[in-house]
C-alpha cells in the first residue's frame, strides 16, 4: 500500500466579496450569495500564476514529510492555467524546490480533477517500485469571463502532495476508483481567453452523475458505508453543490464542513478537492478515515478513501491552510482586475 507522506496547501491573501462583484454587474448580491454560496473568493496578485503558488504548496509538502526534494522521482503538476501554452508548469517548479533533474515531470489538464490524476499516477508508481516519492499537484488562477456567472466563483490555491510507502504516511491510501465521460459541460478553446460552459449539462450530466457514480463505486468496490467515514471532501465548483451530493449520498453535513472552503477561497479548480483535504488532515486525527471526490468537467471523477495514521502528528511542521485563510486583505474590482489581467491588450 502507498500514503501520504508529505502534504501543503497555499490560497494568496488577496479577496474580492461577491457583492464588489455584483455591484458592477447591476445584480442583487443576496441573489448570488443564495444562487452560489460564496461570501468571497481568492485572487492571486500581479505576481503570482499557478507554477508559483504550486511551488509554495510543494515546500510546505517538503517540510511536513521530512524529505529532500531529490529524493523525488516524479512530478506532475495538474492545472488548467498552466503559464505557458506550451513550456511544462512541472519543470518550473523541480527546479524552484531543487529537485533532481533525475526524475520524470510532466504536466495534466483535466479540468478540475487534473491534481487528483497526478496522485493516481504517483501512487502506481509508487506501489510497482519505480520510484520512492512521486509528488501531485493541483493549482489554479481560475479564469471567469467579466460579468459571467463563473466570475463569483473562480479562485485561485494550490495543493501539493508527495505519495509514498505506507510505513512512512501521514495517511494510507486504502483504495482509489473513477468514472469517466464524454460530457460536454465546460470548456475554453485555444486561444480563448475565457471558458465556457454548457449550463443545462453542469449539474445532473455533469457533476452530480460523476461524482455519486465515483464515490458508489469506490464503496462498492471496498465494502464500505457513508457510516465508516469520519470526513468527506468533494469537489466545489460553488457552496452548493457539495452540500447537495452530500445530501444525495446520505451524508451528514458536519462531516463535509471542514472540507468545505469555496464559500471563503472560491472555487480553485484543480485545487479545490486537494485544498479541502489538505484542511480535513490538518485536523484529522490517527484512525479517522476520510473520503475524497474529485471533478473535473468534461467529465471525470477520481474517489479516495483515505485512513489518517499516527504520523499525522507530522503535520505540525507545515502551516495549516487555515492560516491562509485567516491572512487576507480585500481590493476593489478596478485591483481584482488588474491582478487578473481582465484589461485585454494591455
């Protein structure tokens, strides 16, 4: 069996309240708030994409599983605003944390998901002895288009983790189980500066199909129930959905609710699910079992279930994502949008 060995998250200070945002739209905020469930989101400043927040989040990782970053031999990172169009975010960040250049590195895109798939590859590798650490990352500087719908949610954070033998984890991974389709619910063309998305697939198709398929099937593959879980993390594309499969799944809501952070970061895309677990780890407790589902349009989902060993103590020498949470400094649209490069052709 392979773990978490190591594990850290990042979300920048910067925040915009989604009633600054509706306020130059023309839209009633109550109206968003109760249609979306997000009081604010987090935006990355002038000098951040998603290769630094990545690197941040894989020092952290570094720390808490007392490893040298040679040590790794493989990295992947998950995004869908990687920097460059074609240039890999993964070799940016090997080098920034001084990793060896013997180690295979590579970038994934699946939408949401695309950090979640880095772990699946990590643990295959892991478990068939080609390499001793492999890390996963998911992080995103999410893009919604000005006056979209997307643009109340779309955040930006990263989440790296560093999978390894069992004997050394913070957490064993128990089992892992996806489901994947051809649905059309989201997407951004090349060279298209914005996403777009296909709103009557976004909900049942999309999200609520995948994510419900992936988490059945991963207790039916290992025997379990709702009840032998202490957590559940999902993905959140917004603050209700989560809320809503949870319901679906006969999920209590306290055992979501330390998971769940979109409603204060917004929605970090491949950084969401990480994030959300990275925050249920750092208070977990040894014995306690948590479940994790991802999503990522398109549309795919990865499941996890996940037992926190007594290493977790561990955790002390990383900084806690409620820390940077609590660490913030609101702006205005006019310094949201110009941190996010909204103004075109400048």
């Amino acid at each position: 069996m392979v773990g978490i060995v190591g594990y850290g998250a990042y979300v920048p200070k910067y925040r915009i309240k989604s009633e600054v945002i509706a306020k130059v739209w023309g839209e009633d905020p109550d109206r968003i708030k109760k249609g979306l469930g997000i009081n604010e989101k987090a935006i990355a400043s002038s000098d951040e994409d998603a290769a630094t927040l990545a690197v941040e989040a894989a020092k952290i990782a570094l720390q808490r599983a007392g490893i040298a970053p040679k040590k790794l031999g493989a990295l992947y990172v998950g995004s869908e605003s990687h920097p460059y169009a074609v240039k890999p975010t993964a070799t940016i960040v090997a080098e920034a944390i001084g990793a060896t250049p013997d180690l295979t590195a590579a970038d994934l895109e699946f939408a949401c998901k695309a950090g979640t798939a880095g772990i699946q590859i990590c643990m295959g590798m892991v478990g068939a002895g080609m390499i001793e650490y492999g890390m996963a990352i998911g992080t995103d500087t999410s893009q919604g288009r000005p006056g979209d719908a997307l643009e109340y949610s779309t955040g930006c954070g990263a989440a790296a983790y560093i999978i390894g033998k069992d004997a050394e984890s913070l957490a064993i991974i128990e089992d892992t189980h996806s489901f994947t389709t051809d649905t059309p619910d989201f997407w951004r063309r090349n060279k298209a500066d914005y996403p777009s998305h296909g709103g009557r697939f976004t909900g049942p198709p999309a999200y609520f199909k995948h994510v419900k398929a992936a988490a059945l099937g991963l207790m039916r593959k290992m025997n379990t129930k709702v009840e032998d879980y202490d957590y559940f993390v999902f993905h959140q594309p917004n603050g209700k959905f989560p809320r809503a499969v949870a319901k679906m799944l006969g999920v209590p809501p306290e055992k979501i609710a330390d998971g769940l952070l979109t409603p204060n970061i917004g929605n970090t895309y491949s950084g969401a699910s990480p994030i959300g677990l990275a925050n249920v780890l750092d208070v977990a407790k040894a014995g306690d079992r948590i479940f994790v589902t991802s999503f990522g349009s398109g549309a795919g989902s990865d499941a996890f279930s996940i037992k926190v060993t007594d290493k977790i103590k561990n955790r002390e020498k990383g900084k806690p994502v409620s820390e940077f949470i609590a660490h913030k400094e609101y702006v205005d649209y006019a310094t949201y949008a110009k941190y996010r490069r909204k103004f075109k052709g400048m």
